[in-house]
C-alpha cells in the first residue's frame, strides 16, 4: 500500500515525504480505528493519535515487518489501551453455537443480515475477537499479517478468527429471531 | 471426520485456506451431512456480509487536522535538542546545515529551538538597539515615519531605522540599558546581527540578506552576491517577530515584493525589513561598495559583546519577551520574472503568484528542513532549494512550478563546497540605500 521508496524518505528526515505517507495510511488508520470503537468520534481521536505516533516513531519502523503491519499494530495498540469503552462484551457462551434447529432453515439460511445489524455485533465481540475480524475483512490481511500486526501465534490468530465468526453467526441468527438485539 | 473438524474445515475454506485434498473432504462431508451443509451456507453468507462492509473514509483529513500539533511535536524535539546544540556553539555553524536528506530529527530540533527559545532574547537585544538607533534617527533625520512599524529591517539603514522606531520603541524600553553602548549604529546592526545569527545559528550558511550582503552572513558565498545582486532575484531569510508574521507570511512575501520595486530608495530596507532582526552585518569588506553608509556597523568586535549580553539578559526576559519577540525564520525568493514569490517559513513551502500589489497563493507544500537559500531558473520556471550538509556536500531540490503549484521534484547533489548564487531583487533597489542587510552573520565572522 506504501512504497518502500517514501517510506524511506520520510525515515531519512523528509517531512515532505513523511506528511505524504500519513496521508496515504490515513485511510486505513481510520477504518481500523471506526470498526474498533463503532464511533466516529473516537475513531477520529484514535487515528490522530496513532498518525502521531507514526510521525515521532517512523524510524522505529524496520523494514523486516510489512509497514501495514506495523501500522496497524500502532492503531489497534491505541485503540485497546485507550479508546475502547470498558462496555462489557456479551460473553457468548460456546455451547450455544448449536447447528440450527430445523424450523425454519430455509428462510433463515437465504436471508442476508443487514449491515447494521453485523457492525452491532462486530462491537460485542471480545476485544481480540473483534480486531482479527476487523484486520481479516477491513485491511483484507491474511493469517500471517494478522499475526504479525497483533504479536500473536498464528493458530491463536485462526482460533479468534474461526470462534469470532461463530459468535457473530449466532449472534445475526439471534436478531433475526428479534432475540437478544440490543 | 467429525462435523466439528468440518466446522474447521469450513472456516479455513473461507480464508482459501485448503487445498484441494482438504476441499474435497470437505465437499464429501457436506453432502452427506445436512447440518454441516447448513451450517457452511451461514458462514458463507456471513464472510460475504463481511467482505462488503463499508470501506469508511474518514469525515475530514486527518493529516491535515494534526499539521499544528505535528510542527509542535518538532518545535519539543528540538527544545530538546537545544541543550546538545548549544554545546557545540562554537562550530562553524556552515556545518550544521539543514539537509532533508541527511538531517536527523535531532538536527530539525536544533535549528527549531533557535526560533524558540534563543531567539526571543536575541530578538529582545536587537529591538533594544532598534530603539536605540531610533533615538539618533529621530535626532538626525527628517525620514518620513510612515512606514510599519513591524518591520526591523535593517537597522543600519537610516530608512529604515525610521521605520522601526516604533517597533523598538515598543520592546526596547526594557532592554535598553543592557544595549546602551548601542546608540553606535554599528552597534545597532552588530546586535541585529547577533540575534539573527542565534536563530539561525546552527541552521546554516543561509544568508539572507535582502540587501546586498551574502557574502558576510556566509562564507560559502563570498562575493558571489555582489555580481548577482543586480538580478530581480533575490534571496532571503527573513525574520520576523512573531507578532507581525502570524497568520501573515503572505504579507511578508508581499512586503519582500515590494521592496523590489525601487520606490524610495530610503523606504526599501523598512520593507524588506520584515527580515527584522536585519542585520547589518555589514563587515566592512563586503559592504564596501553599495551601502554602507554611515550607518552601516562595520565592527564585529561589538557583535561579540552584544551576544554575551543577550545571553545575560536571557534568563531575566524569559517567557514573557518569548511571546512578544518570537521570531519567524523564512526564507523568501522572487522569480525572475517577478510573477511568482516562494517563501519558506515554518515547515512550509509556500508559492504565490503576483497580482500587481497583492499575491495570491497558489500552493503549499511541507518542507521540514529550513532551506539554505532558494534560487530560480532563469526562466522562472523551475525553482531550487539548497542545502549543504556536514559533509559539505550540496543537496538541491528541484520544483517546477507555476499556477498549478509544486511539480516534478527532483534532487542532485554535490560534493565540495556550497556555492550560493544569490541574486537580490532588493540590491537593486536598496544601492542607494547604503544599507548593509545581514540576516545570518556565520560563527566564524561572528566571532571576529
């Protein structure tokens, strides 16, 4: 997403090309931070913080990580220290993840959840849950970035990653039903 | 293969992360098994509500909101390095040239305290012999008193010591006894120097002085000025008091325009004076020629002395002379064909086009490093930013520009020496003047 040419650039002290760079991560830095804190506001205060950071640690950044990585380790490092409300997380009971009941398979199965309802139920997920999902389908990373970006093991980040979609499958399942909703 | 191992199945398949073995199970087990088909058609659906969630973009730039904090970032990294800049005081400051390229952001702190922090009492010291030369203008000269009071030019000149009376009267009261011996116009333009060479001390050869004199200010650049200086173009660095510059750096550019035109030839250096703590640095070898005047300080021994009392005088004026005499370090350049301004100040690089008195911006694009001096193409087209390293080696970037802004940038650099080719709009104007402007006096001058 960034060419290593600025990147290097703005570690050798070229504010110019260092400005450019924020410019060109903004983007990213700031969907991270909005389907991490489901707020605008905050997610505004977040990307702020962490295009600073960036900016007074760019030469902290080594070339053996991917620079996408490393940005979003910055972001998300933000958001759980500071930014993500202490809302409690609806603990979503493993034994719940039942296969489906036979009634009304059909109609549930071909129906699509509505957009809002997803962005509710990304925000109730545990917090490392809900950061692998937003780094897998927002930043479009793979297993190994992910891992990358979050300093965990790889199979730890699969393990979040399969359990994360389960919840969020039962959960979708559950407003449909005008269940938990809310 | 238990439903559960194909629940891990399902999810990696939906990662592509099987292979074609593994996908093949997967398919068998789905067939046979109604719940699991079931259960695989969710996921799917649910990865695909996922992939298509909105790609929010922020409600404004960023980057842009952060600009303030982020040159207060560097303004705090460079107080920081102030203390490890001032030990190495005595350097050649030529050495301590700002380089995009090679500059550390410990070398960005340093040239950044000197506007802070140093400068504001440096400022304070020139404003003192500002007043000082105002009360032997008032006694000897009839000079009209219009002009702003901002500007500092060049105190040495007599037209523009009028202009500054009323600015030195503001700071000077104080200081003034500090000053005292400063009622020599030498000695008025030696502590102009000084404060000009203190903002600006480690941050390089720049030298800009409007007027004519380069070739004191830096070394580099012997006398290359002189035979420029006809040229409309001129170079230089500008430094304003805080108070007249904020929000204004248009106007400054403006002010430098102006100054071109060779209106009154006593006006001009008022003018130009924005570049306030003007110096006069006038060593009398360079100034020789065009100004000079009676007014012209030629002694550096004086700038010695004026920069040990400033230092005393620092600790005592603190805070608050910092917020009345902070100063702006710009660098300022004409095109040739007088169309277009580019001035440097605070990070920015900034184009304005003419419009008969006014000027309009037409762009403005970050620059972190303070550039040594700006030159032109002869055709006005393309304009230069040099910097010269520690390593003596000249780094020039490129820019076309125009009514569409900064484009194409490209660098070279060189080894050797820094030669400055500077022209000067103002030396044209300013040759009667008898004015000598130095806005940068190098240590080694400084030093005698």
């Amino acid at each position: 997403m960034v060419e290593q040419e600025l990147i290097r650039a703005a570690q050798s002290g070229d504010r110019d090309a260092l400005i450019t760079l924020l410019r060109e991560i903004e983007p990213y830095v700031y969907r991270t931070a909005y389907y991490l804190v489901h707020n605008e506001q905050d997610a505004m205060d977040a990307s702020q913080e962490a295009l600073i950071r960036i900016y007074t640690k760019i030469n902290s950044y080594e070339e053996k990580a991917q620079f996408k990585t490393w940005v979003q380790r910055i972001v998300t490092n933000i958001v759980i220290d500071k930014f993500r409300r202490s809302k409690p997380t609806v603990s979503i009971d493993e034994h719940n993840l039942v296969f489906l009941g036979k009634e009304d398979v059909e109609k549930e199965v071909l129906s699509s959840y509505a957009a809002q309802d997803i962005r509710e139920a990304i925000d109730r997920l545990p917090e490392h849950h809900r950061t692998v999902v937003v780094l897998r389908y927002l930043q479009d990373f793979s297993y190994n970035e992910i891992a990358e970006s979050l300093n965990l093991p790889l199979n730890t980040v699969k393990s979040y990653l399969f359990r994360a979609r389960q919840q969020l499958q039962t959960m979708l399942q559950d407003y449909e039903k005008g269940g938990v909703r809310g | 293969m238990n439903c559960q191992e194909v629940v891990t199945l399902m999810q990696r398949e939906l990662d592509h992360d099987l292979d074609a073995p593994e996908q093949k199970l997967l398919a068998e087990h789905l067939n046979r098994c109604p719940a699991c088909s079931e259960m695989y058609e969710r996921l799917k659906l649910l990865n695909e509500d996922l992939e298509m969630l909105p790609k929010v973009m922020p409600p404004f730039s960023i980057v842009d909101s952060i600009l303030p904090k982020l040159d207060e970032i560097d303004r705090e990294q460079a107080a920081t390095a102030t203390s490890f800049a001032s030990d190495h005081k005595e350097q050649p400051r030529d050495q301590r040239t700002a380089d995009p390229l090679t500059k550390t952001s410990e070398g960005y702190g340093i040239e950044k305290s000197k506007k802070g922090f140093r400068f504001n009492w440096k400022a304070a010291g020139a404003v003192a012999a500002a007043a000082a030369v105002f009360g032997l203008i008032i006694v000897n000269s009839d000079l009209p008193r219009t002009q702003e009071a901002a500007d500092f030019s060049s105190l040495a000149n007599t037209a523009s010591e009028t202009a500054q009376n009323q600015s030195a009267e503001k700071a000077a009261s104080g200081s003034e006894e500090k000053m005292g011996a400063a009622a020599e116009d030498r000695s008025i333009a030696d502590s102009s120097n000084q404060e000009i060479e203190g903002d600006s001390a480690d941050k390089s050869t720049s030298t800009a002085d409007p007027k004519v004199d380069d070739s004191v200010a830096n070394p580099n650049q012997p006398s290359e000025r002189m035979k420029n200086a006809p040229g409309s173009v001129a170079e230089q660095e500008v430094k304003v008091p805080a108070k007249e510059d904020n929000g204004s750096s248009a106007d400054s550019s403006r002010v430098g325009s102006q100054s071109i035109a060779p209106v009154d030839p006593t006006i001009p250096p008022s003018r130009e004076g924005e570049p306030v703590p003007s110096k006069n640095t006038n060593t009398g070898s360079t100034d020789s020629g065009s100004q000079g005047g009676s007014t012209t300080p030629e002694d550096q021994p004086v700038v010695d002395e004026q920069e040990e009392q400033v230092t005393d005088t620092k600790d005592l004026q603190g805070e608050d002379t910092k917020s009345i005499f902070q100063m702006v370090d710009q660098v300022y350049s004409l095109s040739p064909d007088q169309a277009f301004e580019i001035i440097w100040v605070e990070g920015t690089l900034k184009l304005y086009q003419k419009e008969g008195e006014a000027s309009k911006e037409v762009a403005a694009i970050p620059w972190k490093s303070r550039p040594e001096h700006i030159s032109w193409s002869e055709d006005s087209k393309q304009v230069r930013l040099h910097f010269t390293a520690a390593d003596k080696k000249v780094t020039t970037w490129s820019y076309e520009v125009g009514q569409d802004g900064f484009k194409n940038r490209t660098s070279v650099t060189q080894e050797g020496e820094s030669v400055l080719h500077h022209t000067d709009p103002s030396a044209e104007a300013n040759k009667d003047a008898s004015v000598d402007q130095q806005n940068q006096l190098p240590t080694g001058q400084n030093n005698k």
